[in-house]
C-alpha cells in the first residue's frame, strides 16, 4: 500500500485511479455462496428492522386519536404483514435449507 506521501507526486488520473480503487466492487464475490448467503442474511434483515420500524411509528401515530393517524396505524400493519410474510419466505427458501444441508454434511 502506497502512503500519501508517494501519491502526491503521482499524476492526477493515477492519483484518483488510486484512491478509488478501495471502492470496487469483486462480482465474483457476490456470486460465490458466501456473497449469496451475506446478500441473504442483509434482506432478511431488511424485513425485521422494517417491521420493529413500522410497528413502532404505528403504535405511536394511533395515540393521537386522529382520523389520519388511524389510518397511518392501518397502514402501517399491513406493511408490517407485507414484511412478515417477506422474512417468512426469505427465511423458508433461503436460510432454513442451506442451515438443514450443513447439519448433514
């Protein structure tokens, strides 16, 4: 690794060619299992902090006792069963086969 030092005298374009060489991006990584399993395990938790987010914001919008904050209670139920249903079915095809598949290994 080249310090900053040795990058000052570089040219410009090598300069920013270096510095932006931290942010690429591996393709095969995502597409070996462990890239599939980690893309797995960041969706399913996508779907639990959605549903500990909507619940929390319904629960507080239906204190208000408002028409409007009501129907933000409702809503956000049915996206809190949306998100359910989404982490059941990430977890059932996803997740529960390749933990059942290692067991037997």
């Amino acid at each position: 690794m080249f310090s900053a030092w040795n990058r000052r005298d570089w040219p410009p374009e090598e300069r920013a060619a270096a510095e932006l060489q931290g942010f690429a991006v591996d393709k095969t990584f995502f597409s070996s299992l462990k890239g599939i399993l980690l893309e797995t395990e960041l969706d399913f938790l996508r779907c639990l902090s959605a549903i500990i987010i909507f619940l929390v914001v319904s629960f507080a919008a239906v204190t208000s006792r408002e028409g409007a904050a009501i129907a933000a209670f409702v809503f956000g139920i049915i996206l809190v069963s949306v998100f359910a249903y989404d982490a059941f079915k990430i977890y059932r095809t996803e997740m529960a086969p390749r933990a059942t598949q290692g067991n037997q290994q």
